[in-house]
C-alpha cells in the first residue's frame, strides 16, 4: 500500500506565501502562520519517519506551489492501492483537532478516521478531540482510494497555534500521531 500525502494550501517561495488567506492573526510578538508551511512541515516529517520504516509513499504536492484540487486529485487517483491523507491546519476560533471522511465514503475510509481518532488522546492528553465529521470536501469526496482530510489544531486560536504549530515539537507530535494511525492503518 501507498501513502499518498498532501500538503494543504500553497507554500513559501522566494518569502511570498502562496496561499490568500490560510494565515494566523499576526500576534503581538510579531510572529505569524502561514498554513501552507505547517502542513508541509508535518507532511515532510511523515516522509522522514514513513522512508526510515519502509513505508511506500508519494508526496502530491513536492513543490510549494498551490496545486488546484482537481491537479490533487488527478494526480493521487494515479495510484492504486493507496490512502490519501491531507493534512490541514484549523481556523475559525475552536480548540482541538478532527478528521473529515467524504459524505458517502467507504468502510476503509471510516476506518482510517476512527484509527486517527483512537490515536489522538494519547498523543495530546487534555486536548479537544472535535471527531470524525463527514463533508464533501472535494479531494476526499474525488479521490478513489480510502481518503480523510486532518484538520490539526486552530491557526487563530494562540495558544494552539504557538505550542503546537508553529513549534519544531509540537510539529514533531502531530507528525508521530498521524504517522502511528497510518502504521495502524496498513496493519
């Protein structure tokens, strides 16, 4: 199986972030998220820990262009036998994380969102788990493989943003918890 992973949104180049919007407030400290950069962060520490276990993966979006969805998803539905997982980061005031399946989606894409839920807990005790919700959103409602979109934590909520965000650590903790529900996942 192969783990097709997707960086959310748009990166950095030449310092012009890519992406409208997808920012955290700038806080008063003067530093600011960019969302674009912390899902590939996350997505580039999953290819270090996915590549030293022997586990076959394809990264969607290896630039830090903004792929349009439809590029997504044409590209991920290249691969059989795989899973899709997007990899996004909150926004709207909240705490807490949570994991999108489609609306009509398959067993093993339920499947994969529950396993990132049961894995959530024990690697951010007293946080928010906000659940397992199902919306169309388009690169899991399109995609032909099992497939969630992971909504990691509010970019406008500070202390979130800063202790888990924006943070080499807290980076490394959303990264192992999405990486053991995959190892659990392909067992």
């Amino acid at each position: 199986m192969v783990v097709l992973l997707d960086a959310g949104h748009g990166g950095m180049i030449n310092g012009d972030y890519q992406t409208s919007g997808k920012r955290s407030p700038i806080w008063e400290d003067g530093v600011q998220l960019f969302e674009g950069e912390f899902n590939r962060a996350v997505k580039y520490r999953l290819k270090e820990m996915f590549q030293m276990e022997g586990i076959k993966y394809v990264d969607i979006n290896p630039s830090d262009e903004d792929l349009s969805l439809s590029e997504r998803v044409a590209i991920a539905n290249n691969y059989d036998d795989s899973i899709y997982l997007s990899i996004h980061a909150n926004a709207g005031g909240g705490t807490g994380c949570e994991v999108f399946t489609a609306i009509t989606c398959s067993s093993a894409s339920t499947n994969l969102a529950k396993i990132i839920e049961s894995e959530y807990v024990p690697h951010f005790p007293g946080e928010r788990w906000r659940g397992v919700k199902k919306k169309d959103f388009y690169v899991v409602q399109h995609t032909k493989m099992p497939a969630v979109l992971v909504e990691c934590f509010f970019m406008d909520t500070e202390r979130e943003c800063k202790k888990y965000l924006m943070t080499k650590h807290g980076r490394s903790q959303v990264a192992k918890w999405l990486f053991n529900s995959i190892v659990d996942f392909l067992k």
